[in-house]
C-alpha cells in the first residue's frame, strides 16, 4: 500500500504537467512491487498445497470414524452419499472457508491500523459530518447492514439445501439399485423421484430469486460506497490522487475483510445444508436425538414409504 502513494502522485504530476516526468521513471516504479507479488505467490502456493493436504487427512479421519459406526448407520437415508460426498463437500467447503477467514483476519490486522492512520485525514462523513475514525466506522457499520441484511433474506435456504441433496440422494440411488437389478429404476419410479426433484430445485430457484436481488444490489451498492465516503473530502481538497488511491485501496481491503460472511454467504449456506446431513450421523452413533428435519423423514416413511418420504416437503 506504501507504494501506491508515490506512484500514483508520479503519474498524477505527469497527467497534470506540474513537473516533469519520464516514462523511465513509471517503468522503474513498477520495479518497486515486483518483488512482493513474487513473494506473494510463493506464499500462497505454499500456502494452498499444505492446508489442501491437511484438509483430506481430516476427511480421511471423518471417513474412518464413519466406516468404524457403519452397522448404526447404514440405515439412515442416503448413508452411502453422507460417507462419500458429504465428508468430501464438507472438508473442502470448509477448506475455503477456512483459508478465508484466516485470509480475511490477516488483512484486518495488517490494514486497520493504517485505515485509523488515514482516519486523522476524512473526518467527515456524508450526511452525518465529522466523525472521529470516520473510515472506521463507515467500513464496520456497512458490513454490518450487509451482514445483517443477507442473514434476514436468506434464512430459509440452508433447510432447502439439504432437501435438495435428499431428493438428489433418492434420485441417485433409484438408478444405482437399476444397474443390477431390471426391476428397479421403472419409468414411473423414476419420473416421480425426478418430479420431486424439480419441485425442489424450482422451489430453491424462487427463493434465490430474492436473495440473489438483495445480494447483488448491496454488491453494486459496495462499488460505490467507498467513493461516496470520500466525496466530502474529495470536495475539500484534502486528497492527491495518490492518497486517494491509497485510501482507497485501504479501505477496499479493510471493507472487504469485514464482508467476510457477505462474500462466503452462498457457501455457508452450503456447508449448512451438508452440516444438518452430517449431524444425523452423530446424533445415531451417540444415540442422540435425530435432528427434526430427519425425524420429520422417518415419520413420513413409515406412514408413507420411502417414495412419500422423499417429497419434497
């Protein structure tokens, strides 16, 4: 970030024609970052290949833990696909996750310091006027709204989700039993599982349909927000077109850093939806409580059968 200010002050002198200014000089500025992308690189390669190796050896210890109980769970609807696909969504969704937020804590600690730097330069906000740490606070309480606002609106998805990867599992393994055996997987066997299929996905689509309004407009809103901060400032001539990128700069990263849930929020919702299919596992082996979304399936199962179980409720 340090490198910015200088070298945009360079190229604003050169747009501005206040002092002379060579193309030798631009070229030689680029110089000066070289070294941290490169640097930058090999720590995140470094970085990637050794958090991917210990994510599957914990996958692997999930796999395990879950082969040792299989006699208490091979009864539980979908076992095959909770074992096999789940532990592996679960171990790299959280993987992301994971290397994001560590990502997302690194570049707050690095950044929020010089943001309360730059803090004692905008002091004043639009609408509201002067405020101490005034950038601060702007980055906190937008993330915050952001937040708040993608929580209340998506709140239904992660129970939909896992109804998704029901409906799914049921559809999946109808046509596996058909491989071997001719008298599964029958036209009409098969249209009523892919029916509650589309149900599902067409019910999922809707509710996305909102969310996905309200995720996208805040989105387009951020895009903005930081250059709307600084038009008061901008206005006063307080800034070079240096600092501005600097400051700019800052508070995108920091902003960024506090969106951490805003960014992540369709992947959390996924790792949610596995997390309820993974916890009815623990809850057998325990011999707790299933959750209710599974007691709901076991109680249409046994009024019903297993093809009423899975309809998309």
């Amino acid at each position: 970030n340090a490198w910015y200010g200088p070298y945009y002050d360079l190229i604003q002198q050169a747009l501005a024609k206040t002092a002379p200014v060579t193309t030798e000089q631009l070229y030689t500025g680029l110089l000066g970052v070289v070294g941290i992308l490169f640097l930058a690189v090999t720590v995140s390669v470094l970085n990637l290949f050794f958090v991917s190796h210990y994510i599957f050896r914990w996958r692997t210890a999930m796999n395990q833990f879950y082969m040792a109980n299989w006699e208490k769970l091979r009864h539980i609807e979908g076992a095959s696909q909770r074992v096999q696909e789940d532990t592996m969504r679960f171990s790299t969704t959280v993987e992301g996750l994971g290397v994001g937020f560590v990502r997302a804590i690194m570049t707050l600690i690095a950044f929020l310091p010089v943001l309360f730097t730059f803090s004692e330069t905008i002091t004043e906000l639009p609408i509201i006027g002067e405020v101490p740490h005034a950038l601060v606070w702007a980055a906190v309480l937008w993330s915050l709204f952001g937040t708040g606002l993608l929580a209340l609106v998506g709140i239904k998805l992660p129970g939909l989700e896992f109804r998704n990867q029901r409906v799914e599992a049921a559809y999946r393994k109808e046509l596996v039993y058909g491989e071997d055996n001719e008298d599964r997987a029958q036209p009409a066997t098969v249209a009523e599982l892919f029916a509650n299929v589309r149900k599902n996905y067409f019910r999922l689509y809707f509710h996305y349909l909102y969310f996905n309004v309200a995720r996208i407009f805040y989105l387009q809103a951020d895009n903005l927000y930081g250059l709307v901060v600084l038009i008061p400032s901008i206005a006063a001539g307080k800034v070079t077109l240096g600092l501005f990128t600097q400051i700019g700069n800052v508070f995108e990263q920091v902003r960024g850093s506090f969106q951490y849930l805003i960014n992540s929020w369709t992947t959390i919702v996924e790792l949610m939806s596995i997390y309820k299919r993974l916890k009815a596992f623990e809850a057998v082996i325990y011999n707790a409580p299933l959750p209710e979304i599974d007691r709901n399936y076991l109680v249409r199962e046994a009024e019903g059968g297993e093809m009423a179980a899975n309809k998309p409720t």
